[in-house]
C-alpha cells in the first residue's frame, strides 16, 4: 500500500494556556478529503500546523514520507503542499492573469512563461474571460476563484483549502464544487476546511471531525454526520436529520 502524502503523529498546541490543538493523528488518503467542526475548533490552526505557517508544540507531520515539522511554508510549497486563505487578499491593483502569476513564479523563473502558465491556470478555474480585469474588481466568488487559481498555479501534489466556499450564495456554490471536483480528479491531493456540509456529503470521500482541538470521529460523510458525539458537538439533531435525508436521496434510483 502507498505511503499516505500527509501524515500528522501527536500533533499539539497551545497558545499561552489556550490548548487549540490537541494530540491530533491522521493520515490522508489520496483523492478530496474534509476537516470540518464548529467555529474556534483549531481547524484552520491545524492548517497552519501542516504548512509550516505554525511549529507545533510536540508531535511530527511528514510529507511525502519526510518529515516537515515546523518547515517554512515557502520549503513545503516547493515540495508540493500549498493552502489557501478564508480572507482572500488579492493583489488588488494587478490583473488576475498577474495574480495567478505569482503562484507560476515559484516554478517558471521567467515572465513570460509564468504568464501563460496563469492563463491555463485560469481556465481550469473559470476565470479565462476575466485574465485581464484589475482583481480588485472581482466580486467574491471571483476572488475564491483567484484564491483557487493562485494555489493551483504553484503545481500542488497537495492542496488544502480553507473555506473556499464561505461567503457564496448557494447558486455559486453549485458552481464551483465541480472546479473543486476536478481539481481531485487530476490527481491533486484535497483536504478541505468546510462548513457548507451539502458541499461536504457531495465531494469528500473522508472526512474528520474536530472540537475543541481534538479529533472527535472520522469516516465517510454518512458515517460522520451519524454520530452522536458530531451530533452533540457541532451538526445539532435537525441538519444530521437533513443531511440523513439527502444521502438516502441520493443512494435511491
């Protein structure tokens, strides 16, 4: 069986006496993958743990079999694990296609291939019509969008995306879960912080559940969204009803 691209061994910490993650072990199978939890889990802390933005307090995450702890992000994105951010911060001033250009650099020294890198890169995104539009004129799906597009362009092995769906309305939801899709079947890694648990139930073939700073289950969606200790901690009886609802919907011919 292949080594899993993503391991984290005992994961810990603290901030002050604030414990905001807590022993955590996983190990991330290929394909799209989700962390959810409610608000103040320690999810996008995790995150920050995996990439290198944070240094845990104990415990190892290794990467393609080598151990990364504590690595600066700008090593690990070398490698092949990129993240993107919930507050999307454009370079507001420049065109998108010069946006996504400044993933393309970390592989393409020269502009322009670095530029035609990013028109490609847009496409996969659904930006192509809007590669030379200042991105400050986006609006927010545009700008998840640029997000997207800016971490795909630095060739990630592993992509962890923070709340790419937040702030949609559900029509640009619908939308955008087949670019998520997509992205997984070419053959990127994806673990994904979500809160749009319809999103969830749809893309993720294995999902974890943190609170608290500790992982409470993990399993398929169904699996997740049926246990009672992720029914106490963040779904609440009604949306496990519903989510219940929809995965028979689903199943039925």
């Amino acid at each position: 069986m292949a080594e899993p691209l993503l391991q984290l061994q005992g994961v810990s910490k603290s901030f002050g006496g604030l414990a905001a993650v807590r022993d955590v072990s996983l190990e991330l199978p290929p394909g799209l993958s989700a962390l959810i939890g409610p608000n103040g889990a320690g999810k996008t802390t995790l995150f920050a743990l995996m990439s290198g933005f944070l240094a845990p307090d104990a415990g190892r995450i290794l990467f393609a079999g080598e151990d990364v702890t504590g690595r600066p992000p700008h090593l690990n994105a070398r490698r092949g694990m990129t993240r993107t951010f919930q507050i999307v911060q454009p370079f507001a001033a420049q065109t998108v296609r010069e946006n996504i250009a400044v993933g393309a650099h970390l592989h393409c020294p020269g502009r322009g291939e670095a530029l035609a890198q990013a028109e490609e890169v847009a496409r996969r995104v659904g930006l192509a019509a809007l590669l030379d539009q200042p991105a400050g004129e986006l609006t927010v799906a545009g700008r998840k969008r640029l997000e997207l597009a800016r971490a795909l362009a630095t060739r990630p092995r592993l992509l962890l995306l923070d709340e790419v769906l937040a702030g949609l309305n559900p029509q640009e939801v619908a939308e955008m879960l087949p670019v998520v899709r997509s992205i997984a079947d070419q053959g990127v890694t994806v673990l994904m912080i979500e809160h749009v648990m319809q999103a969830v139930m749809h893309l993720a073939g294995h999902v974890w559940v943190l609170a608290q700073g500790q992982l409470i289950a993990s399993g398929t969606p169904g699996e997740v969204t049926r246990d009672e200790r992720v029914i106490e901690a963040y779904l609440g009886h009604g949306t496990a009803q519903r989510l219940a609802k929809m995965a028979v919907a689903e199943a039925a011919p």
